[in-house]
C-alpha cells in the first residue's frame, strides 16, 4: 500500500508540526489536523486567535527566518492549517507556535530560499539594535546564526526560538512535550552553539 | 551545596521566580556561579539580538488575507512583493503526503470496489488496476469525507509491513517485483537510496445497517432506505506487495521515492456493485459534488480512483514508455508525483521536485 500511498498527493501545510502534535496527542486521535474536524471547513474561534496570536507567530517565524514577509506568509499557512483543525482552544498559542517553528525551519533547510532574501530584508530594516549597546550584530553573524540554527537539532531549535519569541519555561515544555526543567538545559546548548558564530566577546567570558 | 545546572542557571536569567529559593540563595552567594550567569544572559542577548528582526506585522493586513485565502479554499497567496517564488515548507508536505492519504485512498477505492453479481460467500475479482485517475474535490469536502467506519466494518485483514532491506537484488527477491533502476538522478538529489519492501495488504469493508443507521442519525438525516441484501455485503480490496526506493534529502526527509506495487484488485461479495456504490454514495455525509463525480466511475473496475484534493493539486496527463501517466503537481509547485500502470503494476515516482524532473526519472527507469 506504501505506493498507493505515495500516489495520493495531498498537501497539508505546517504537516510535520501537527503530525508530531498528534503523535504527541496519541495516535488515533488526531488532535491538531485537518481530519479530526467534520464541522466545516474553518473553526469558528479562528479570528479571535489569529488577532490574538498573529504577531507572535510572525515573530516566531521572523526568528527562524530573519525576513518579515517570509515569516508572514508562513503564519498565513500555519493559521490556515489551524483554521481547519480541531486543536483545543487552550492549546492554540502553543500549537500555532510549534508549527510556524517547524514550518519556518524546513524553509530554512529546505536551501530552495532566494538566496538574496534574508540580506535584501535585513538591509531594509535598521540594524538590530537591543537594549544591550554591544548586542549589534552584524550581517554576517546574523547569517551564520542561522545557518547554524538550521542545523541544530530539531528540538533544540524550536525550543529555542519559542523562548526568545516570549513563550514562558513552562509554555515550552509543554508544547514540545520536555520536562520543566530540560527547557533551560536545551535552550542554554542552542545558545552556546550559536554563540559560537557571533566573532565578538568570543574570548570574553 | 552543589552548584545548581546550567539549565537552572539558564532560567535565572529569564524567569527568576521560577528557580527554587535554595538554588536562587546559592547563587547569591556563589562567584563561579554569579560569573557563569553573566556569561549566560550575554549569550542569550546576543543570539537574542542575532535572531531578532525589526518591524511589527499589519494584523488587519494579515487577517484579510487570511479570509480570503480561506474563503476561496485555496492557498494563501504569495507576499505581494515576491509572486514569483513562494518559498514554503516543502519537507512538512513531503511528510504529510507520504503518511496521510493511504486510509482515504483505501477508503474511497473501497467504495468503488465490489461489481457484477457475485454468489453469495463468494469472493469474485472486480477489478484489477490498469489505470489511474484522480478525483478532483476541494479540501473543505476531504474533511467532510465520511468515515466509512461509520457505516460499517472495515476491517484491515492484512496489515502491510513496511521493512528496510539491504539492496535491490534482496528487495526484488522479497517482493517478487522487478525492482526499477533510475538512470540518473535529478539536480539536488544525491547518495544511495534505501530499499524498503512492503507485504500485500488487504482490507474488507462490510456493510452495517446499525451504524448507517447510527451516522446518519447524527448527521441530523434520516437514512435512505436500505436496497435488498446490502446487509452483510463486503468488499475486499488486496494490495502489494510493494517496493520502493527513497533518496533522502540533508534534513532527514525523503527527497524522492520511487515505488512500484502490484495494483489493488477488487473483490466482492453478495449485491452488486452498482447497488453498494449507489447506496454509499446517498448516506448522509457525502458532499454531492463528490457523489456526482463517484458516480461516473463505472464497474468495469480497471480505474483506480486517486483521491485529489482540487484545490491544492493538479493534475494533467502524459505518456511514460507509451502508457498513460497521472501527473499530480500541488498547486504551490513544490511536490510532484508521477504514477502509472502497467500490467496490474502501479509505478510512482514522486518527490519534492518539478514534475518535469520527475517525469525524466519516470520515463529513464529501466
């Protein structure tokens, strides 16, 4: 049946974050995809959340992504996917979270990007400057960064970004499913390898 | 005391109050411990700051474009300034099209299956697959796909299991197919592929009036009068054994596959065929546009129904080696699949590819 399968397209954005929802959610139940619902084709709550939570899944995959317009067009798909599943209300910051991560991250890996435009948009922004003077960081490391999130694990990245995109400890380790208090350990690895790509203060500490 | 982790000391930056008091006493007190938590919030800050990119996004903007993708069940429409490449998840969808469709292809191929009168307890070939054909529907319908669990028993006789094999002489033994060999590989594809072989699998779904009885109920109809002798009617669908060949792409998922499987065959026993199809397609349940389009599928039985959602896939015709191929093409342009049928054998090739590319691999297999 594997090619049979095979032969039936069917395209589901942000797959791979629901799947591993529901692999999450036990298999069978399928919580968080489109086949659970049989009451139409969009959730009723879906206005009120995409307001709600528009910015931060923007933000989620802005992270991931560094270019605004790409991480728009993923929280449109990944919002599109919500609007069609049953996912619980409680649960919709975490799952819309999860799945701009996982959606912006195989873009990221997917290499099929043009390449001009991370550089195009950072040029467009002002350089980032964070409430810490020394915290500019420059095109190139930001590029470098993200080469080297790309290849992190998978769980590290998102965990990673789902922090520095506001979710709290507890948010994270629930959304990908890790104890309380393996997030700061994740999180803190992910960082260390990154930190690795910034030149500045490398010998600082 | 011990010092605290690295993961404890990592939330002190961030969320004080939800270190334990004796951890947080500790490291009031402890240099190494206040050094290696300066050292921490500076990382976070710079790779805070390396992943941060300005600007705020237009929610109104946003939700607009989400009511009307939405609202014409297609996907969302590609940022304004960039039309030409929409770069999206390409991986995610190659996960999803691998896993997903197999129950609905089983379950709408089941509807189909079953044609001619058959003695009763008898189990009569219908069809054997020579051919495939999509069927177009929108997404909103596949969601309102009935469960055909909810109107009977489908009961998977043989469950198909997949295994990895060493080679492709060790893959044909197993499956007794001629295993294909691609001539060259598409730009971007590299490596050895696995070799994975699959068991014939078989299903039967037999009808229950009950559980008719029971849906339809629910879905607030009253059920259509149940046509002489579709109790305890069943149709078996036998598939396989298969192989397949997968390339893997960096990130870990299949870049492209090339499968081959004996085709699904039919069997029925008890009404006939057009009766069971007839009267599965008037449950409560079954969008009608769908029904409409079941319906012109006839019992000769060589078709095999694909099941394609119309609104994300395209589908068009071409020749391989001088049959006619389906190709399917998502509508985003990032996943391909080209599947044909030769003697009761099923080909796929399919992959995270232009369907031009995959149709050179298709037609260059020997």
């Amino acid at each position: 049946m594997a090619v049979a399968a095979a032969a039936a397209v069917r395209a589901d954005p942000a797959g791979a974050a629901t799947e591993r929802w529901a692999e999450r959610r036990g298999r069978g139940e399928v919580s968080g995809t489109a086949r659970g619902s049989s009451s139409g084709p969009v959730r009723a709550d879906l206005e009120e959340v995409f307001r709600r939570d528009y910015e931060r899944v923007v933000g989620v995959a802005a992270r991931v992504l560094g270019a605004r317009d790409e991480a728009e067009d993923v929280a449109q798909e990944v919002f599109l996917s919500f609007g069609r599943s049953n996912v619980p209300a409680a649960e919709a910051r975490g799952w819309l979270s999860v799945a701009a991560a996982h959606t912006a991250l195989n873009l990221l890996r997917s290499g099929r990007r043009r390449a001009s435009r991370e550089e195009t948009a950072a040029a467009a922004d002002s350089p980032v400057v964070s409430d810490v003077a020394e915290a500019v960081v420059t095109l190139e490391e930001r590029r470098r960064v993200r080469a080297a999130l790309a290849r992190l694990p998978r769980k590290s990245a998102v965990a990673l970004v789902l922090r520095h995109s506001g979710l709290s400890y507890a948010d994270v380790a629930t959304a990908l499913d890790l104890s309380l208090g393996s997030v700061g350990t994740t999180v803190r690895r992910a960082e260390s390898a990154l930190r690795k790509e910034l030149n500045r203060h490398a010998s600082s500490d | 005391m011990r010092h605290p982790t690295e993961g404890v000391l990592r939330r002190l930056v961030d969320e004080p109050a939800g270190v334990a008091d004796a951890d947080r006493r500790h490291v009031a007190d402890c240099a190494q411990c206040l050094s290696e938590v300066a050292s921490l919030q500076q990382d976070a800050t710079l790779v805070g700051a390396a992943l941060a990119t300005a600007g705020t996004s237009d929610v109104e903007a946003g939700w607009q474009r989400l009511q009307a993708a939405a609202h014409s069940a297609r996907p969302p429409a590609a940022h304004p300034a960039r039309a030409q490449a929409v770069p999206q998840p390409r991986t995610s969808r190659y996960r999803a099209f691998l896993r997903r469709p197999a129950a609905a292809a089983l379950g709408v191929a089941v509807v189909l299956a079953g044609a001619g009168t058959a003695a009763a307890n008898d189990w009569v070939k219908i069809f054997r697959t020579e051919q495939v054909a999509p069927i177009s529907f929108s997404t909103s319908d596949l969601v309102s796909l009935p469960d055909l669990e909810a109107y009977g028993n489908l009961e998977i006789t043989k469950e198909t299991r997949v295994r990895t094999v060493p080679g492709a002489g060790v893959a044909a033994a197993q499956s007794g197919l001629d295993v294909p060999e691609v001539a060259g590989l598409p730009r971007g594809v590299t490596g050895d592929p696995v070799y994975q072989v699959g068991e014939e699998a078989a299903a039967t779904f037999t009808f229950s009036p009950e559980r008719a009885a029971e849906a339809a109920a629910q879905a607030g109809e009253p059920l259509p009068p149940e046509p002489a002798g579709l109790d305890g009617s069943s149709v078996r669908l036998v598939a396989g054994p298969g192989v397949a060949q997968i390339w893997t792409s960096s990130s870990g998922l299949p870049a492209l596959v090339v499968g081959r499987a004996v085709a699904p065959t039919a069997y029925s026993s008890g009404v006939p065929f057009e009766t069971v199809r007839d009267y599965l397609l008037s449950l409560p349940g079954l969008p009608t546009e769908i029904a409409a389009q079941l319906r012109t599928f006839t019992a000769d039985g060589s078709t095999l129904p694909l099941p394609v959602p119309s609104d994300q896939v395209s589908t068009r015709t071409e020749q391989v080696d001088g049959h006619q191929a389906t190709v399917l093409t998502t509508r985003d342009r990032l996943l391909s699949a080209v599947v044909w049928v030769e003697d009761g054998v099923v080909t796929v090739v399919g992959g995270a590819l232009d369907d031009d590319e995959l149709l050179d691999v298709a037609r260059g297999l020997t």
